[in-house]
C-alpha cells in the first residue's frame, strides 16, 4: 500500500521537492553472479566526484529497476542480508530496512494504468524520517563526501532459467510512476530534498586502498584502546598503528591485518598497554599490497588513571610499569603477591606530587597470575592484577 499512495500523491510529492539538492549521489549494480541457480547481485550508492552539498543523508529511499523476467522461471526476489553497509554520522550502525517485493510490479501496472513498465524490482531502503537533529544523527544512513561506493544491500533473483547466464538486464528505473529517488536532509532544518542522481556500472574507483569511517581511541586507565572501522577495502594489506609523545615523531608499536577486498563495513581494534605518561598522539598507516599507503587523521589519548593507578603491560613476559598519581610528595609500599597470598617482593617507593612511574623486573617470575598491592599511608590498599607469560 505504501507504494500505491506514493502513485496517488506523487504529484504533491513532486510539487513538495521540486527544488533539487545540491548534493549528487551515483548509483550502480554491481557484482552481479550466478550462484547455484539463483542470480545475486549488489546496490552501490555513493557521493559523486562533483559533489557540493555535503553528505548525503538517506531517508525513505526508492531503488527501482526493471529486469528480463524471460530468463526465469516463477522467481522470488530476496535479501541475502538484512542489514546494510551503511552507517549513521557516528560510524554506527545506522537504522535500516530493506524492503522488497518482486510482485509489486503488478500492482504499480494497474495502479498506473500503464503496461509498459515491465517487471520490476523494488527496493525500498526504509531509513525513519528524523524527528529532530538527533535522530538524524543516529538513525539515518549516511552517505559522506569521500565519494566512492557504499553497498545498500545485496540481493538474489531465484529461479534462473540458464545457469551460464551473464546478465539479467538490470536497468535502473529512473523516470515514472516510481523513480529511483534518493532525499537528502537538511541538518538544521530536517527538511528532505531530492538529491541529483547518476546512474552507472561497474566497479567504484578508489585511489586509497582503504576507505576509512571512523579511527578513535580512550583510555582505560591501565591501556589505550583504539578502534577503527572501514567503509571498503581494495587489495588492502595491513595497518601499521604508530605513536607519538609530540604529534609530530611517531614509531610503530603495532600492526593489524587488513581485510584485503570488501564491500562491507569492517571494525578493527588495537590496545597499547604501554601509554606514554600524559598525551599519547597515534594515526594509522594504511598499506596497500603494493606498498603504497595514507595516513590517518591523528587521535590524541589523556591517561585517566582509575583510583590513581595503571599497570601495564598486561600480560607481560619482561618488564612491569607502575604509574600511580600521588595526591603530596610522600612514600608508598608495592607489594607483588601471588594467587595463593604470598608476598613476593616490597618495595618502599618515594613519590612526588603528580604522575610517578616505577618499572619491575618480572622475567624471573614463573608464568602465572600475580597481583600488584598498592599501600599510601592510611588508605585503603589498592589491588590491580597482572599476568606474567
């Protein structure tokens, strides 16, 4: 029914957007295959080289194409996933639904009274209509202006009457009754306008080997934990995690396998569990398996020790750091005990007001789990524990 009332209001509709957004989408189907009979294939959206409107923000969005239904034999059109690629301004997953009926055809047909639509295929991408900034922010799938391909969704043609077939005949739709039609929101206004769209084939074009969402980072007292999350990735090969104390010197602490080739959303993490003192500053090196790579933007992590303290690294094979924030100048007891309760070494340590750092051979120890006992004069002890490996 949703459709038949887009019909029968699409003039109010068109009157309602007829002043054009900015902002220039390119649509394509891609990856197009035969997979034990069926015909699969993926919804691309993405910005446009010439875009100037920003990022795209997709509502309800219609994507309408017509296909030779000659080559099949009483089919049914499917998702093969229920979710999309698609994130919201925070690099989360956006709130979606694709909804898709290969009978609606027949319906729009008569509705329209018009027979010469032929069979199509309708996908609607059901992102809520905001209600304020927020749930714009939240909710609505995101396109932004780094202009190469986000997949909506991938989706099968059952019933494929010739396995070697190498096409379906996929037309976009873009002209009728009911258009592919993308809208875009204002953040400030919510209003929606219709977004200027091209259609094309074949694969997004990308000089990066990775598209990059979101890179972040926090402290969690005892490490840093860093996250990533990529858009798409060609022939992408590793991520070098390096660190700085300046945000201008950085070396390499890490190193992260990269997906190698996608289309979806990818999420990464990396912990450093030895933190500079104050700032740690760290950005990514993304390499491609050529050798070729781009920085990331930089993320700059503050130590906010939980109950004045962090121990790191944990585990640990060699060396074990203390960093403990002393309220006056003073003295402190550290106390290594094992599970069984008994102290293996003490240590009376002087402290300044502010950040100290105290460093522990552990090399010795048998591997196993350990505890570190903190005592500051009348205060209670403080417990964190660690492994040795």
């Amino acid at each position: 029914m949703r459709y038949i009332k887009y019909i029968i209001f699409s003039a109010v509709l068109l009157l309602a957007f007829q002043a054009e957004a900015q902002v220039n989408a390119v649509l394509s189907v891609e990856n197009e295959t035969v997979v034990n009979g069926n015909y699969e294939f993926s919804i691309m959206v993405r910005t446009a080289n010439n875009n100037t409107g920003g990022p795209l923000y997709l509502g309800n969005a219609d994507f309408v194409f017509n296909y030779n239904s000659s080559l099949f034999t009483n089919p049914t059109f499917e998702k093969i996933s229920n979710s999309t690629a698609l994130t919201n301004s925070l690099g989360q997953d956006a709130t979606v639904n694709l909804l898709v009926d290969l009978n609606l055809s027949t319906q729009l047909n008569e509705a329209a009274e018009n027979s010469a639509l032929g069979d199509m295929l309708i996908v609607n991408l059901n992102g809520i209509n905001p209600s304020d900034n927020n749930a714009l922010m939240n909710n609505i799938p995101r396109v932004d202006a780094t202009s190469c391909v986000y997949k909506v969704g991938e989706f099968r043609i059952t019933g494929l009457n010739d396995p070697t077939t190498a096409e379906a005949g996929l037309i976009w739709v873009a002209n009728g009754p009911i258009p592919t039609d993308l809208f875009s929101y204002d953040e400030n206004t919510l209003d929606g306008e219709r977004v200027n769209l091209d259609f094309e084939n074949g694969q997004c074009t990308n000089t990066l080997p990775i598209s990059l969402l979101v890179f972040d980072g926090w402290n969690e007292g005892d490490y840093n934990q860093l996250v990533w999350k990529t858009a798409t990735e060609e022939n992408s090969d590793y991520f070098e995690v390096q660190r700085s104390t300046n945000g201008t010197d950085f070396t390499r602490i890490g190193q992260v396998q990269a997906a190698g080739n996608s289309l979806q959303v990818r999420s990464y993490d990396f912990q450093d569990n030895q933190p500079h003192l104050g700032i740690s500053y760290y950005r990514l090196k993304m390499v491609d398996i050529d050798g070729s790579f781009e920085y990331s933007d930089i993320v700059a992590i503050a130590i906010k020790l939980r109950d004045n303290i962090a121990v790191f690294p944990v585990p640990t094979s060699t060396e074990l750091s203390i960093v403990y924030d002393s309220v006056i100048t003073g003295e402190i007891t550290v106390n290594m005990v094992n599970t069984l309760g008994k102290v293996l070494m003490t240590r009376i340590e002087n402290t300044a007001q502010g950040f100290n750092q105290f460093n522990y051979d552990v090399s010795q120890l048998p591997v196993g789990a350990y505890f570190i006992n903190i005592i500051d004069g009348n205060e209670a002890p403080i417990v964190r524990p660690f492994i040795k490996k």
